[in-house]
C-alpha cells in the first residue's frame, strides 16, 4: 500500500530540508515514499526541486520556459534598430576605427556592470522595477521614473514598427514606389533617381518625398500645431503592431519567450544575407574602408568621447526597467554573471557587424551617385527609410530586396517594443499585487493606452511630435535615473551587501573590478554623462522646421515627470514612516526584511565601516 495522504503530524517526519537554504533560493526537499508489503515496511528517499520558483511574498511566480528564452529575449530587446541606424554613422563621423577605442573603454568600466547589475538585482529580488525597491525603500521612486520612461517610449516607438510595416506592405509591387516622381505625392523639386541630385539641396529624392510625403503626408502640415487627423494608412499599421505586442505579451514570459525565437533571430540571417549581397555591389568596398578608416586624431576631440559614451548609455537599455523584469523571471540559482558577459558583448559586436552592412550599401550609393560618402552617410529614420530603400531600388529584384530589409527592421522593433511594454506591465502588477490576477486585462489597458497616444505621431503632422517625444522622452530622464539606481544600490544597500546577494545566487562572490565600478566608476561616469546631457542640450528640430516654445516646454514637463518620481517618493515615504527623524530615516534606507533590526537600534548605514566598504 502506498501511504499517498499523510497527517500534518506526521508530514515534518516524512518531507524535510535535505540543506540549508535562504528564503529568496530554491529548497530541494527529501521525499520519502513508504510502501508496506505483508507487515514489512520498504522506503525509499529522493531530493526534490520544486519545478515552480517561489516569489518573495509566498506565492508562485513564473519563470522562463528555457533559458535561452531569457537570453533571446535580452538580446532582442539590447539589440534594437538604432544598432544599425546610429552605431555604423557614429563610427564613420568619429575616426573610424578610432572610435572603438572610447566606445570600448565606456563598455567595459560603465555598461557591463550597469548590465550586471540590473540582471542581477531583478534576479535575486524576483520582483519589477518598483518592487525590487524593498532592499532600499526610500529608492522606490527610481522604480516609478523607469516604468514611466519605458511608457513614453511606447509612445513613440511602435510608430516607428508601423512605418516600417507600411513599407512592407507597399514592397509587394511589381515597382516600389519611391523609385520615380511620376506619383500623386511628388512635388516639382523631385527629381529622378539617377540625377547627381545629392549636390543640389532644393531637389528632392523620390525616396524622400516618399517618406515624408506619401507616407507622412508632412505637406499638409504647418507644425506641431497644426496636426490634423490621424492618418488611415498608419493608423491601421499601428494596430496590427498593438494586436502583435499584446498576444505576445499577454500571457507573460511563456509566450513571449517563444516569439523571440523568431524575433531575436531574424535580422542576423537578414543582415548576413544583405551583407553578402551588399560586398558584391560598386563602391561597396570604399564604404566599408570609410567606416574601418582609422584616425586617431579624432581622439583629440571631447565630442567624439562624449558620444561614445551617449551610445553606451542608450545601447545597451539599461535604466529602462526592462532588464530587471526579464531577469527576475529567472531561476534563482541562474548564472546572470556569465548572461550579462554574453548579452552585452553579443550586443556590441551586432553593432559593429551591422557598419558593414550599412557602408557597403552606402558606398554603392555614393560611387553611383558620384558624390562622396558623408553626402549620404547619415542617422536615424533617414538612413533606414530614406538611404537604404534608395539603394535597394536599384538593385536587380528590388521588391525582394526590400521585403527582406523591411522585414529586420520590424523584427529589430518588435521585441524592443516588447521589452518596453514588458517593463511597464511587470514593474506594476508586480507592485500593486491584485493585478496579478488580471493581467490578461491590464495588458489589453496598457497596450490600448498607447495605441491612443500613439495616434497623435501618425497624424499628417505626426512626425513633429514623434520628433518631439524622440527627443524628451528617454534623453536626460533615463541617464538620471541609472544614476539613482545605482547610487542607491552601490552607496544605500552597500555593495558589499549585493556582492553577498550576488554570491548567493551564484556560488561566486563578484571581483574587486565589478564592486569597485559600482561604487565609484560607474556613478561617477553617471554624473558626468547627466551634466554633459544638460549643458549640451539643444532644442529639437525637424528639417529646417524649429519647435515653438511651447513645445519645448511640453517636452520638458514630459522629461521632468518621470525624474521626480524620485524626490516625491522619498518624501511620500519618509513622511509616512513612524517616530523621529533619525528612526524614519534609518527605516526608509534599511531592507524591509530587516526593520526588526532597526527596532533593536542597530542601523548599518548608520556605521562609517558600511560606506567605506567595498
């Protein structure tokens, strides 16, 4: 007989703690099967680990069906379009080869630690954003500023999918459409493809006017404040990407662990075969000697240092909440050291890889247009759906080239849009626990939200505020808020303190090198890239267009709201603490696990020894 039931007297004898373990780890229990066979008793023992992870308040949380599911999922968030819209140009205009060295040098002593970092934290504390806050409360705000960051971005950043899927759709053509000026949207300044139009700055490009007219409508536009009304087209576009971002979502890591499979994947066999189709072009090998040049001189240049930092800050998503979610899905015991390794480096060299791409086809442009290279090297939406769709029209077999390029710019968008949303969703259902229950509903709230106010962007004057929101959304807001993260952690939690958390994951405590730039490397780069952020800025344009002052303003409150998430909190918590300004203040920076310490008086951040640690 199988004894299947047993009574709650007798289960402590029969299930029991084969080790140690702290509450945040899986536990292996030893379970005990007894089977009696006339009158004599036979047992039998095994380790068991529950195959569920247990979220820090008791409940199951949910963990990635495979671990390359977590792994596909960062790297198609990290990875995202401005690798191959912004690294390759960067590169070109700032000494070649030459730029590696700073942006090189910014990776290794900012980036991977800020990487490990928020892996790591998300991953030990099985919480969002918001939650994993509990090691350091007054800090919650932190939280707040990055779910919001990552909301403004969807704002945005789902039109930017829609444009690409609109070009899609219109390359299922015998001709594409911006390879002449003989459409309803062309102006008289077009002229044709093949003219050497580049050296006369009043003609336009049918692959301009395409963009701006026929896709933007901009011509029926005066401005910001003049947007008129959603364009069908677009807006149509904008929901099939809502409609994909939300049956990805909707069920958590489950599923869209496995869209990434598809996602994460697709541009590097998209990129592969237009670089091999890109070498064999004219001129192809001079743009790719251009982007390779090196000039050391250029190091001489602040700018040039300060851009490979920018490029750093933004590359890698870090401050963004987005790593944190993904990575509190993990198992405990995950090795989230050696996935900061491989993510952030896969991330870098997908950088460098796509240049190639990039300069050969640039290259071909140039050699045909006869012009030199920087007349159309350039970045942002321009080289992707303006540049580059040139290039593919005259090819032979245009239209199939063009599916294929407009096919890796959606799956480029697709899971960093995902990211993004998956920030949001977790960072406050994980923060406001009944949401739990609903969160099939409120991911229908979230991505329906920002479909409403994406709307404005697919406008006839749409692009003005995408512009807009482009700019202020996740510019100095998402430096700042990397900062507190890691001030917070290094300085108020103590990096010794996350070292142990760290240890306790792994096995293994991290080395001198990581805690040294958590503690001071890295915040100090932080406040440097936050203080150059603000004395560099310069107010948004468009083309020759300029932005009221009013707009300006609008895009500074947007910035602004996110930031002071963090001093409002503080406040909203310290007030809200019991007793004196000492014991409010020793439990707004002490674990919430550990207020029972506070109780007996004993305050680590109120030691010397706990802030010269390291």
């Amino acid at each position: 007989m199988l004894r299947g039931r047993l009574s709650a007297a007798h289960m402590s004898s029969v299930i029991a703690p084969a080790k140690p373990s702290s509450t945040m780890g899986p536990k292996e229990v030893e379970l005990i099967l007894v089977k009696e066979q006339n009158g004599v008793q036979f047992t039998a023992s095994a380790l068991v680990t529950p195959t569920g992870q247990t979220h820090p308040s008791g409940e199951q949380r949910e963990t990635w069906g495979k671990k390359i599911d977590f792994l596909l999922s960062v790297i198609g968030f990290a990875v995202d379009l401005a690798n191959v819209w912004r690294f390759p140009y960067l590169c070109y205009k700032n000494g070649g080869g030459a730029f590696l060295v700073p942006y090189l040098l910014f990776m290794i002593i900012a980036g991977m630690p800020l990487f490990y970092m928020e892996l790591a934290l998300g991953q030990y504390n099985r919480e969002g954003a918001a939650g994993v806050w509990k090691i350091c409360p007054i800090f919650k705000g932190v939280g707040f500023t990055v779910i919001l960051i990552s909301l403004y971005v969807g704002f945005y950043y789902n039109v930017i999918i829609a444009w690409a899927l609109f070009y899609l759709f219109s390359s299922f053509s015998g001709e594409l459409p911006w390879v002449n000026c003989n459409n309803t949207w062309n102006s008289a300044n077009c002229s044709d493809l093949n003219a050497t139009l580049l050296n006369d700055s009043h003609k336009a490009t049918p692959a301009l006017e395409y963009f701006e007219r026929g896709v933007l409508h901009l011509q029926d536009s005066g401005g910001i404040d003049d947007l008129g009304l959603p364009r069908w087209q677009l807006t149509s576009c904008l929901a099939v990407v809502i409609v994909v971002l939300y049956f990805s979502l909707w069920k958590g890591v489950k599923t869209s662990g496995k869209v990434v499979w598809i996602t994460a994947t697709m541009p590097y066999v998209v990129l592969t075969v237009l670089l091999l189709r890109g070498v064999t072009l004219p001129g192809a090998i001079d743009g790719i000697k251009a982007y390779l040049s090196v000039d050391f001189l250029r190091l001489c240049d602040a700018q040039v240092w300060i851009e490979a930092a920018t490029q750093i800050c933004f590359s890698l998503g870090v401050g963004f909440g987005v790593l944190i979610a993904f990575s509190s899905y993990n198992k405990f015991s995950n090795n989230c050291y050696r996935d900061a390794i491989i993510t952030s480096s896969i991330n870098s060299l997908t950088s460098f890889f796509s240049g190639f791409v990039i300069f050969s086809f640039l290259g071909y442009m140039s050699q045909k247009h006869n012009v030199a290279l920087d007349k159309v090297a350039t970045d942002g939406p321009g080289l992707v759906f303006i540049i580059y769709p040139e290039a593919i029209a005259t090819l032979p077999g245009s239209s199939v080239w063009a599916v294929i390029f407009f096919i890796m710019l959606l799956t480029l968008g697709i899971d960093s849009a995902m990211g993004g949303m998956e920030s949001v969703i977790t960072g406050l259902i994980d923060e406001f626990k009944f949401l739990h229950r609903h969160r099939e509903l409120f991911t229908l709230f979230i991505v329906v939200s920002t479909f409403l106010i994406s709307l404005f962007c697919v406008t006839n004057g749409g692009i003005y505020v995408f512009t807009l929101l482009d700019h202020f959304a996740a510019g100095t807001s998402i430096l700042f808020g990397v900062l507190i993260e890691a001030i917070g952690i290094a300085w108020f939690y103590g990096v010794d303190r996350f070292s142990d958390d760290i240890q306790e994951m792994i096995g293994q405590r991290p080395g001198l090198y990581w805690r040294l730039c958590w503690k001071f490397v890295s915040p100090c780069f932080l406040l440097f890239m936050v203080v150059v952020s603000f004395a560099t800025f310069n107010p948004p344009k468009y083309g020759s267009y300029y932005f009221p002052m009013w707009a300006n303003m609008v895009g500074w409150c947007l910035s602004i709201s996110s930031m002071i998430m963090v001093p409002l909190y503080a406040i909203y918590k310290f007030c809200s603490l019991p007793g004196s300004f000492c014991a409010k203040l020793a439990y707004a920076i002490t674990p919430e696990t550990e207020h029972h310490i506070v109780e007996r008086g004993e305050v680590r951040q109120f030691t010397l020894h706990h802030w010269l640690v390291v």
